[in-house]
C-alpha cells in the first residue's frame, strides 16, 4: 500500500463524478488537460477530487497520455463547505461575461442554486442556445469550486418567465430585490434567520421590475428587500446578497 503524505487536502483541486474509494479513478478530458498541460503535473504528484456531492479524497497520480490521466484514490471523507443559509437565486441574467461573473462569484459565495427568469426587461434570453449556455454555466461552477474549496455544485435550473418564479413557495423566505422606499434592509431581515433555512431572491435585469411585475411579487408574498441607497448592476446586487447571506449566520 502506497504511503500518502500527511495532509488531509491538496490545495489542487479536480472534479470528477465518478469518484470511488481505493481504485483507480480516469478523469475526463478537461481535467485531465487542466492537470497535464496547464499544471504540468506527472505520475506521484497528489491532488484532491470532489465529485461535487460534498465529498473529497486525495489521490494520487499513476498515468498520464495526451488526453487522459489516472490516478489511485485514498478514503473518501464528507467536507461539506456550505453556507447556513440555503440561498437560491433567481436572476434576471444579463448578458455575457457579466452573466458568467454571477455564476463564478455566487458559486464561491454558496449559492445553492440558479434560476434564470425572463422578465419584461430583460436583455438576455437564456433559453437562446440554453444546451450550450447550459454546459458553459455548469463548466463555470465546477472550476469555481475547485477554486474556492466548496464541495456540493450549485444547482442550474431551467429558465423560468417571472411569472412561472413568483409561484415558487417551497422555501421558507421569499425575498424581491427592490429600490422601493419601503423595502425592508437585507441584513434586518436575515439576522432573524436560522440555520438550515432556505431563501429564494429575486433579481430583476437593469431596468428593473416592471411596476406590474413587483405588484405581481408583493401579491404573491414576496418581501420586498433593499440592498442599500444606490441602484446597482445585476451582478454586483447578485454578489452583494449572496454575500450577505453567506456571512449571515
């Protein structure tokens, strides 16, 4: 049996859903490249994997060809690195790189799941070549996890119109991101949460909600929220919420 140096992670970080104890593991082509051709890293150098359901282990590299690398798994361990709060987004998403941005921050962040809605002012529609959109996305969350530790990848859910999201009720808060005067703080609203629970907000594209729009969410019992007195992008609302969810508790 291989002696494995006596650390319980290594910092480099890949995914794999396959992942299994004690065995040799192949991993797919994009991790493989990351490891070969960017790392530069060969047979009995150690790594980390995560199969993205909150469990890791070290392995240990055997092999590697130009498109493939193996490596010998040690114990698998549950790390679970989420965040109290159980934060689910549903964003009116803008376009390009500033869409990408959401997804990469909030995933650091914790955000435990995505939805794109489609609103009356949207720039973007995400059900535009949503398989390839779709792959990107997940492609975005896997490397952000590497990045930052987290173990369990966020949830990508199917486009919603904003009509469809304001049914959602499963949750135990239900919170629309809002410039109104009467928006309740975020952080006076979140600091009466408790572990465990689950939040969906919603954040509309640049030109906000329509008036019927945010009537639509108040009826249906939304709480409208503020994020403070200036009128923000889409993704620095996104990154601000996520972040004062995550640092809520």
């Amino acid at each position: 049996m291989a002696q494995w140096r006596e650390v319980a992670t290594h910092p480099l970080r890949f995914y794999t859903p396959r992942l299994a104890a004690h065995a040799e593991v192949r991993l797919d082509r994009t991790e493989s490249h990351h490891i070969r051709h960017v790392l530069r890293l060969g047979p009995g150098d150690e790594i980390t994997l995560f199969d993205g359901t909150g469990r890791e282990c070290r392995a240990r590299i055997l092999a590697c060809t130009r498109d493939e690398v193996l490596v010998e798994t040690a114990e698998i361990i549950a790390v679970d690195r989420e965040a109290a709060l159980s934060l689910t987004l549903a964003v009116a998403m803008p376009r390009g790189k500033r869409a990408d941005l959401i997804l990469e921050k909030c995933t650091e962040l914790g955000v435990h799941a995505f939805i794109p809605v489609i609103c009356r002012h949207s720039v973007a529609d995400p059900r535009v070549r949503a398989a390839g959109r779709h792959e990107k996305w997940r492609r975005l969350t896997i490397e952000a996890c590497k990045q930052c530790g987290r173990n369990r990848l966020p949830l990508l859910d199917l486009p919603l119109h904003f009509e469809e999201a304001v049914r959602r009720a499963e949750y135990h808060l239900r919170l629309l991101a809002t410039p109104a005067p009467d928006a309740t703080p975020l952080r006076g609203v979140i600091s009466e949460c408790v572990p465990g629970e689950t939040i969906i907000a919603l954040i509309g594209p640049e030109g906000g909600f329509t008036p019927e729009e945010e009537a639509q969410a108040r009826v249906a019992g939304w709480m409208p929220i503020s994020l403070g007195p200036r009128r923000l992008r889409v993704e620095t609302a996104a990154i601000a919420l996520a972040a004062a969810v995550a640092t809520a508790l």
